[in-house]
C-alpha cells in the first residue's frame, strides 16, 4: 500500500497553526505585519501569509480582542475594507490600533517606501467610523508602537 503525500503550501500551515493557537485560546490578541517584531501576548502575522485585504483570511480569524497594526494601512489599496473587515473579527470592547506616518513626514519621501496613502486625523477618524467603531481615539503614544517616523498618526477604535 502506497501512502498518499499531501503536498501544503506555507499559507495552508499558517492558517492551521493560527486556528489551532486561537481555538486552544492561547491568543486573543494578533499584530499585523510584525516583520519579526513581537509583544508579549500577541500572535504575529505576516503579509506573505495574512492578507488584510482578502475576507477570507480574516474568517480564519475571529474573536479577537485587540489587533495592533503598525506601518501597514498606508500601503493598502483599500484601507477601509481592511478596517471594516477587522472590526468584524473583534469581541465587543475589543480594539483596533493603527499607527500611520504622521503628516509632518515628507510625501515625496514616502512614495519612496511604497506608501499609496498620507492619512489626516479626519481621514482616519472617519474611516474608523464607517467601519463601525463607537469610540475613536487619536493617541498621542501606546507602547506597543515602537515607530520609527519622527512624528505618527496613531488611532484607536473600540467596537
């Protein structure tokens, strides 16, 4: 008898990995676009694996209580579908924190970086709003944003 090899890419384990961790309750907390970097208590995510902007990789997630996304909304194509398809994924009272490149950083510098967006605070209140937030806040600082921009639009929506 001849066994059967089943061949799985990287994004198929990733999404089992992530179910496994989720349903065991080990993590209620995701960061997007880690590059690496991690926070006690977060489970990271990459964009090779996890991409904002496809519903269904969020359906693989759900029940959250905080996502921490940082340097990722302005190079989205569609920065409002992926607000809208976190707020979905999180529990009541959970949250969503975005941080952005604020407006005193340079465009003609950013478009270098692959940025498509240069948020206003309005922008992002408004965004967070048509999502579905009850409560919008601009930051001033939130220690699990280690950014590396002189100056960052951080914003925090609780559903």
């Amino acid at each position: 008898m001849r066994l059967r090899q089943f061949k799985y890419n990287r994004v198929t384990v990733f999404f089992s990995w992530l179910r496994f961790l989720l349903l065991k309750g080990f993590y209620k907390k995701i960061i997007i676009g880690a590059s690496g970097r991690g926070l006690r208590g977060y489970l990271k995510t990459e964009g090779k694996y996890f991409d904002v902007l496809r519903k269904d990789h969020w359906e693989q997630v759900s029940n959250l209580s905080s996502i921490v996304a940082e340097g990722v909304w302005e190079h989205l194509i569609d920065p409002q579908l992926a607000t809208t398809y976190a707020y979905c994924q999180l529990d009541y009272g959970g949250e969503l924190v975005i941080a952005v490149p604020g407006h005193t950083e340079d465009i003609s510098r950013m478009a270098e970086f692959g940025h498509l967006w240069h948020f206003e605070e309005e922008q992002l209140i408004d965004m967070f709003r048509l999502a579905g937030f009850k409560k919008v806040e601009i930051l001033v600082s939130d220690s699990r944003i280690k950014y590396s921009c002189r100056e960052c639009l951080i914003i925090r929506g609780i559903r």
